[in-house]
C-alpha cells in the first residue's frame, strides 16, 4: 500500500479520497486551508497529490519536497515557474509528475491530435481552431489541457507559430481558443481542422471527474521512488497509431 497525502481538499481532492483504498492507497492525510499541510503533515507520507491553486503550487513543493515526498501536481497555471519547481526537485532529490489533465483518454486524445496534425501539416487548405468547454467555477482560460493541445499542433503544423484566446479573427499563423464556462459541464475539448469543403473534428468529453482521479493515481503509483520532473503524457508517447 502506499501512502498517500491529499493536498487540496475540492471536487478532485473528494473523488480522489473516494477511490484511493480500492486502488492500493491508504489516505494518510487531507490538508486544505484550514488543515494546512506545513502544519499538520503526517511523517508516514510517499506521495502526496497537490490540486491547490496556481499561487500555492511552489510554496506546497517546496516543503513536499523537503521532506522526501514525491509529487503528483494536477493543479495548472504554474507552468511559467517550471525551472523552479524543477530545480527545487533536483535539490531535494524526489520526485515530481504533472499533467495539465490526468485523464488516460485525454493524454491518448493529445496522441491522436499530434498524429493528425502532422498530417494536415501537407494540405493547406485547413485551417485549425480549438474550443474548450469547462464548468463555470473553472477560472483559468484558456484550460491548461486546451494549451497543450495546441502546443502539439504548433509543433507539428508549420504554418502556424502561436496561439490566442478568445479572438473574433485570428492570423493565419494563429491558432485560436475559444474557452467557454457552462453549468455542469466537467470538460469538453474539440479540435477542428476546417476547409471550405469539410471539416474533420476531434472531440474529447469527459462524462465525470473519476478519470481524471485514476490518472492522478496512476501517476502516484508510477512517481513513488523516482527521481526528477516527469509529465504524466510521457507514458503515453510510445502509442502505435
């Protein structure tokens, strides 16, 4: 069994707790901001999963890490302080897996985009636009998982070199997000590759959080004793397509 500490008590912090014991995991302890972890953590910890907010992720590292806990961050918006968190790993010499969405079909969903894009890399006439669909308590926009998307289709479609938010008309070299918070929706991204005589769509919906749990727990089991920055889609990138 391992050990493990939740870090962020909110809808991903309830349904992890409510899986974790069928799934090899004894809870050995939940801290929010009312039980913060720098006061109140248990010494019999492996692995702690952090879903906090963006402006607590170093702070919650850094102890995590002082204390010979490997990590498994789902929290988003941090990405801009990679190089901290990676040199606060290096020094403390644990591990650290993250994910902009720990669901397995959403990181087989980014194989299946880069797959595609590389294709509609040779015919020009397609124009591509991202669409992500989140509940309204979401805050971040675009979704960390919408950026990565679009990230595998910079990489791999040369006529476009950025992404934007939200815009009416964007540049040709732009691929545009369009972010929308709608009541009870978990997480819908849509990929569309668009000319004016069809239009290929690739959908990723997510029906409940429960996926997203596995995944964290899956990248729990796979960061106990390692060393250094992992992402969760690693695992995933030796697909056969």
């Amino acid at each position: 069994m391992i050990n493990l500490a939740i870090v962020g008590y909110g809808k991903m912090g309830k349904m992890i707790e409510s899986i974790a014991p069928g799934n090899d995991f004894t809870i050995s302890g939940i801290y929010d901001v009312i039980n913060p972890v720098k006061e109140h953590l248990k010494d019999d910890t492996d692995v702690a999963i952090e879903f906090s907010t963006p402006a607590s992720v170093i702070e919650n590292v850094e102890y995590l890490s002082s204390k010979g806990i490997d990590i498994v961050c789902g929290t988003t918006g941090w990405y801009n302080k990679a190089n901290i968190v990676k040199d606060i790993i290096k020094k403390n010499g644990t591990g650290f897996i993250y994910a902009s969405n720990f669901s397995v079909g959403v990181n087989i969903f980014f194989q299946v985009v880069k797959y595609a894009a590389s294709i509609i890399d040779k015919y020009e006439q397609y124009d591509i636009n991202l669409t992500e669909t989140h509940h309204t308590q979401k805050l971040d926009k675009p979704s960390g998982t919408a950026i990565r998307t679009a990230e595998y289709i910079l990489d791999n479609i040369k006529r476009k070199d950025k992404f934007v938010n939200d815009l009416v008309n964007a540049a040709q070299n732009e691929i545009n997000i369009l972010s929308k918070r709608v009541e009870n929706v978990v997480g819908r991204h849509e990929v569309e590759f668009a000319s004016e005589s069809d239009t290929i769509t690739l959908i990723h919906n997510a029906n409940s959080r429960q996926g997203f749990a596995e995944g964290a727990l899956l990248a729990a089991k796979y960061i106990k004793g390692r060393k250094g920055f992992f992402k969760f889609e690693d695992i995933f990138k030796n697909l056969t397509l």
